[in-house]
C-alpha cells in the first residue's frame, strides 16, 4: 500500500510521531531511508498498531478518563497559577490540550525525545520511548482559585464548585489541600501516567506550578461491568455500587452537568472531588474478621451484603437476626452511604490505591485517593460526607482524611476540533 | 463516550510519518539523508529550496566523521556537525540563503574531506538568519571581557577578605565574605571548567569524599560562622588557607586573562543555562552557605551572570526567535524584582534563614519560570 492510498484520520495526522514508531527505526536510518528527524517512516505498521491499540481519543463531548474504563495508575496533580494573565491561563491551557492529545495518542511530545535540536533541551523528556499510549487519559480540572480576582471570572464560577466545608474528622494538610488547577492522569503503565504529568508540568513552568500531587498504585473502583470489582487497602472489594458507564441514563442524572444546571460552561462537564484518605493501616489489620465485615457492612471474602445473596445482590437493610439487630449495622459504611440513605444520590467513584511510603514512627503512609465525579458536590458528596464522617465506625476510627480538594471539569473538546497556539482548547467556553 | 481509536492502522501512522511534526527548527522540513561511509559521502539531495535545511548524517565508516556545509570556495564554514561516532546518526540544521555550497564528510576528521557540490535555489523565503558567525564571536568576546572583569574585581576583594581574616579581624572578613563571592559566583561556570581550581576554592564540606583536604572560601566560612564550639584554627592554619585561597584565585585570573583563553557563544549560551541551574539546585535550598546563610547574594550574582551571557546573545536571538527573547526579558524582570524584595548586593539581603517556606517557594516558582525559557537560549542563538 502507498501512502496516498491511505485514508489519514485528521485527530491522528495533528500527533506527532509515534513513541513506538521511533525505536523501530534505527535499522532503517543507518540504511538511509531517513526522511524526517530520525526516520519516523520506517519500519511501521506492526509498532503501529501495537502502539494505538490503547489509545483512548482525546476528542469528545465529555473529558477522557470519566467514565473510561479505569486505568490501574494514577499521577494527580493539582497546580497553583502563578499568573495573575487571563491571557497566560488561555495559552497554558492550548499548549496542555495539544499536548494531551500527543501524549494520549503514544506520540512525542514537540520534536520528540531524541530527534530535536542538539544544542536545546529535547521537547519530550523520553521516559516513555517505547511503550503503547497505556490508555491514557488527562482529564482537566478549574479549582476556586481560578475564579478570584486575578482572572475577572468570578461571575462565572458555577454555584457547584462550593468551597468544600470543614468535615468532623479532618486533619487536612495545606500540602494536599486546593489548587487553581489540576490534571488526572490515568493510565495502565505508571511510566506513561508520570511522563505525561511531568511534561505537562514542564509546559506550565512561569504559569502554573504544582501545588501538590499524588500517586496510586491500584485502583479501587470499576466503572464498566466488563472489570472486576478491585479490592482497597483494607482489603474489602470497593466500589461494587458504583456508576457504571453502562448506567447511561444514571450517569446522564449524577454526572454531567445539564444545560440549566446554571453556568452553560460547564454544559457536558462534571465536579471532581478529591480526598487523600489515609488509612491507619495496622490498626485495621488487628481489628476481628467479624469487626471488619460488621464495619464495612459487607463479607470480606465474596463482599456480598451481609443480609445475603452475592457481591452484587442489593443489600436489605431491614434484615434482622436472631438479636433482633439488622444485620446490616446501620453505622457500617455500606448502610451510611448507600444512595437510599441520601435520596438515591450516586458518585461516579474513580478512587486509587495509594502509599507514599512510612511515617517517621514506620506506620504505613497508605490509603486510599478518593476521587468522585458529580454532578452536583452539595448534593451528592457533602451528605453523603457528613453521614459518614460523623456515624460511619469506619471513618471514625481508621481513616484520616489529609487532603481535600473540588474542581469543576469542564466538557470534551468536539472531535475535529484544531489545536494549537491559536486553536481550539480544554475550557474555552468559560474564556469566551 | 471514549472509544478506543481504531482508526489507527499501521498504514495510517506511515502517512502520519511523512506530515509528522519533527523539531521545532525543522518543521514541515525533511531532513536530507547523509551517509558518510569511509570513502564516500552520499547525500540524498544536491538541491534544495532555500530556509531551513536539515541533514540527518549518519556514519556508516570505521571512523568518527564531521559534516561541513561550506561556501563555495570551499573554505568559509556555514555550518558543521563534528564527533560523529561509528553508527551513530547527528542532525545539522542550518538556515541558508539561495547560493552554491559544497557539503563535506571528513571521515577520520582530516584533510579536506569528500566534497560535493550542494545548490540552494531561491525558495522566496526570506531567510534572515543567515550567517550570525561574526555576531556570535562577538558575543563571546564581550562576555570573556566581562568575565576578566569580575575575576579582577574578585582577585581585589578576596585579598581584603583574606587580610581581614588572617589579621583576626572576623567581623570584618565577615562583612566583606558574601560580596567578595559574588563576583565568584556571576562567572561560576567559567571558574568551574577549570576541573582543578573549582574544588580547591568552592567545596562544600558535603562535597568532599573521605580523607580529601578541605580548602577554599567554604572552609574559611565554617570557621568564621562556626556551628558549635571547638571549631576554632590556629594563626598557621588560617594563613595557611589564606594563602592557597589567595594563589589559587591568582591562578584563575592568569588562566581567563590568557591570550588563548577564548569563550564562544554556545558556551555563553549554556552558562546562561547552568546559572540559573545553581540557583536552582543549590542556592533555593540554602545549601551553598550553610554557615553564613548568604545565599541570597549567590542567588542575586548567579542571576546577575545569566542575565549578562543572555545580554550579549540578545540581538542574534531577537532575530532567531523574538517570542523566546520577550519570554526572557519578562522571567528575568520578575526574578529580579522578586529578589529585590530581600535586599541588594551593595545593601546586602536578609539571610537565607529568614526567609519563610511561602518566600522560597515564591522564588523557587521564578527560577523555574525563568530556567525552563533559558533552557532553550543556546539553541535558539547558535542554530
């Protein structure tokens, strides 16, 4: 097949060259086939494939890594802007989008890893030669910040993006607590989800700086049928009633923002909140089998409800045992946020695995990364929130929420969709 | 919802190759494929449209090889590639205006290697950049003036510093010790490529491997801003530091004030560069002077140094790229005024240690802020 024989897809001709495409060459640019920085030609159909099999597209009318199926790694980070330029904030956000879409399609970022100027720093800082797109997906989000009055939006800040309140229980710490912006990045390999968060910090320098981030190891929710339930750091299957991207019509109700739902910006965008949950691990660990289930309200081993059937099977609260007692306690975390307790309310769940290794007294500095997308935080995560931060045993007595933050994420850009310096970017119906 | 693209064959990244973006130099340009096996040179094309062109060389030979781009008598350089090993591809992008060149392989790096004629037509493209050689030997010969310079007024400063301190007079050699570094620490990389000199006058205790003797300016801070008691040194062993701090820093001075000690632009350019990499490797963290706490005013010179290689690549860069030069000009400004916050060299600044975890966050932001655009300087002065 010749080349003007095949049809190039427009999103896939605007990427640069393929990371895969570049380590298959070396053979050929000593033969001299060479054409373009390095020899991007050759040697590629069977890299090709391999590399975009996984790639999810960056184009359309909800941001990547919502409802995709959830990746396995997690690199978060959330950014302080450390320019007062509305003009500043609109460039940095059209050299993210361009770059994403590179980066969620497998390709270098600029003039690649290797081939660039000799004299200047390479464009891409080359961690991630060689390996598939992973499933990558960079997800954007506006903290409050981005609404104070550096940027004259104020008026545009939708009545969602609440300054989350004070919860009973947390010991937040500033180093894991707000941002003006931030950036999921999910994918499959933890290299690709840390080389994406780190050239695209690398573009922000002068404009926006990391405030904070966050790493997780494993993920703790499902957000398609086809994946298996993961199990959290104390062990039990998490997530097992969360949203589903087959849940259209419930996803369409506890997602996505809705024309009406006050700003129009944010029309086919969503609220993320993000909470690092330590879990003080080694006390969990000398709690009773029996204590455990009671405390999450399910069984450790199938995570059936404890009133019975299996993983899936609703749990009925108003199943007694011999004691009279449900069996189902209502202070187990399954009783407290269930969506009956808060009128049918969901999350979409997204949360991670984390450790950031040992304390200074060599206690597990683990736990989980909460992430919940909503359609609307003051009704479906605060409730839910304060029920379990004041009854819920589990809460009580081995978590400690650390970090806090709520971002409001806007829609997808449309497929077709020109990027660049003058083009097309992540949140451009706010700067309008 | 995200679909897996699909639409991703291999077929498709094949064409997707040849429109691919490569570097940021050569976009929309094809790199013309050069083979320099041991007896031949083998360049893909003689001709080419005038505007950036880009040479991918590859050595095939036994030996290393250069590539020359050459005027057409053969002797004036546009541009070269030097050092390329065996197997090993290097790319040459140069700017060239409508003219007959000759291309050069120079297996074995002698002689006049194998020419060929090489045609540049008239693309109509204006091609501005043209040849800055006597702009950039230029600048490096305006930065070697200012470097002799600083390495005078440092040789000054240094021996008053030393009197102070040899005569015991240690409030006074503390007073004159961070002002007589700064001129030390605006031409850092220059008195670093001297391998020798830099670890004899500018160790760290940190740096030193067991059993290696400690000399120079940090010693002699320890023992002026002693951590504890009992760090006191005799009147011998003071002099003794004097002394070699004294020679060592004659030393440097006859080396840069050497007739043949020369400075070109690419090494201005990545001096600019490694600067601003001290601040933000060893001055943003308060390591440099960790006794004296002065490292704000290594901070302030380190950017005094940059902003000085910047200045005297700033006209070729204005032409080569004029987004990257107002990107500068403002980093530079706003690390300045954030510094000036703090004090000045001639009025001195607050110490490292009064400074709160808010301000050197601040300030590790600005050398970001301006390091990353800087990063970029040498390429955008030399290409």
């Amino acid at each position: 097949m010749t080349d003007a024989e095949v049809p190039v897809d427009d999103a896939a001709a605007r990427s640069g060259p393929s990371r895969r495409l570049v380590l298959g060459t070396a053979g050929a640019v000593a033969g001299g086939l060479a054409l373009a920085g390095g020899g991007f030609a050759a040697g590629r159909a069977t890299a090709a494939s391999a590399s975009q099999a996984d790639a999810y597209d960056f184009y359309g009318a909800h941001q990547s890594g919502i409802v995709t199926p959830q990746q396995d790694r997690l690199h978060f980070a959330a950014f302080d802007l450390t320019t007062d330029s509305k003009a500043r904030v609109v460039s940095l956000l059209r050299r993210w989008s361009e770059a994403a879409a590179r980066l969620m399609a497998g390709s270098e970022l600029g003039s690649g890893a290797a081939g660039g100027a000799y004299a200047a720093p390479p464009d891409d800082t080359g961690e991630a030669l060689g390996l598939p797109a992973s499933g990558l997906t960079l997800t954007f989000g506006f903290g409050p910040g981005l609404f104070d009055s550096r940027f004259g939006l104020g008026s545009k800040r939708p009545d969602q993006l609440i300054d989350l309140p004070h919860f009973s229980g947390d010991t937040l710490d500033p180093q894991f607590t707000g941002g003006d912006l931030c950036i999921q990045a999910c994918a499959n390999d933890p290299q690709v989800a840390v080389h994406a968060i780190r050239n695209l910090s690398r573009l922000a320098f002068g404009d926006a700086a990391i405030r904070w981030a966050q790493l997780g190891f494993g993920r703790t929710s499902s957000t398609t049928r086809a994946q298996d339930t993961p199990r959290n750091f104390m062990g039990f299957k998490d997530g097992t009633a969360n949203l589903r991207a087959e849940d259209t019509d419930l996803v369409d109700r506890w997602v996505w923002a809705e024309p009406g739902d006050g700003q129009e910006w944010m029309t086919g965008g969503s609220y993320l909140v993000a909470r690092r949950i330590r879990i003080l691990a080694e006390i969990w660990d000398r709690t009773s089998l029996q204590e455990q289930e009671a405390t999450v309200g399910r069984t450790k081993g199938s995570g059936a409800p404890l009133s019975g059937g299996s993983e899936f099977t609703e749990p009925d609260f108003s199943l007694k045992g011999r004691d009279g007692e449900a069996l189902i306690r209502p202070d187990s975390h399954v009783a407290l946020a269930h969506p009956s307790a808060h009128g049918g309310a969901m999350m979409l769940r997204r949360g991670y695995n984390f450790t950031d290794g040992a304390d200074s007294l060599g206690r597990l500095d683990a736990g989980l990364f909460f992430l919940a997308y909503v359609r609307d935080p003051r009704e479906q995560f605060v409730p839910v929130q304060n029920a379990l931060s004041s009854s819920d045993v589990m809460t009580v007595e081995y978590l400690r929420t650390t970090g806090s933050a709520l971002f409001a994420v806007p829609r997808g850009l449309a497929p077709g969709s020109v990027l660049g310096s003058e083009g097309a970017y992540v949140g451009q119906e706010l700067f309008a | 919802m995200p679909r897996p693209a699909l639409a991703a064959s291999g077929a498709v990244l094949a064409a997707l190759a040849l429109s691919a973006c490569v570097p940021n130099a050569t976009a929309d340009d094809e790199a013309i494929a050069v083979d320099s096996s041991n007896d031949a040179c083998d360049v893909a094309t003689a001709e080419v449209p005038s505007g950036t062109v880009v040479f991918d060389v590859t050595n095939t030979g036994d030996d290393v090889t250069e590539f020359y781009l050459l005027a057409s008598d053969g002797l004036r350089i546009i541009s070269e590639v030097e050092n390329i090993g065996p197997g090993i591809t290097r790319q040459l992008v140069v700017q060239v205006p409508a003219g007959d060149y000759l291309t050069a392989c120079k297996p074995g790096m002698t002689g006049d290697g194998i020419q060929a004629a090489f045609t540049v037509t008239d693309s109509g493209e204006d091609v501005t950049t043209g040849d800055n050689a006597e702009q950039l030997a230029a600048a490096g010969e305006q930065y070697l003036l200012y470097v002799r310079d600083q390495i005078q007024t440092l040789t000054t400063k240094t021996d008053a510093f030393l009197a102070a301190y040899t005569a015991g007079d240690d409030d006074e050699a503390r007073a004159l010790y961070a002002d007589a570094r700064v001129h030390w620490e605006r031409i850092e990389p220059v008195a670093e490529s001297f391998g020798d000199l830099d670890p004899m006058m500018d160790a760290r205790e940190a740096d030193l491997a067991e059993g290696e003797s400690w000399t120079g300016w940090h010693r002699i801070e320890k023992n002026l801003w002693p951590p504890a008691e009992g760090y006191d040194l005799t009147d011998a062993e003071k002099q003794e530091l004097a002394d070699k701090l004294a020679a060592d820093t004659a030393e440097l001075a006859s080396r840069v004030n050497a007739e043949d000690f020369a400075i070109d632009a690419f090494q201005v350019g990545n001096g600019a560069k490694e600067l601003l990499d001290e601040v933000a490797a060893g001055k943003i963290t308060g390591e440099e002077e960790i006794w004296s706490h002065t490292d704000l005013w290594d901070f302030q010179a380190n950017v005094d140094g940059a902003a000085v290689a910047y200045g005297v690549l700033h006209d070729v860069v204005a032409q080569t790229d004029p987004d990257l030069v107002e990107e500068l000009d403002s980093r530079f400004t706003e690390l300045n005024e954030q510094l000036a916050q703090y004090g000045s060299i001639e009025e001195g600044f607050v110490l490292y240690t009064d400074l709160t975890e808010d301000q050197i966050v601040e300030l590790a932001r600005s050398v970001d802020a301006l390091g990353e655009p800087l990063s970029r300087l040498t390429a955008a002065a030399v290409l």
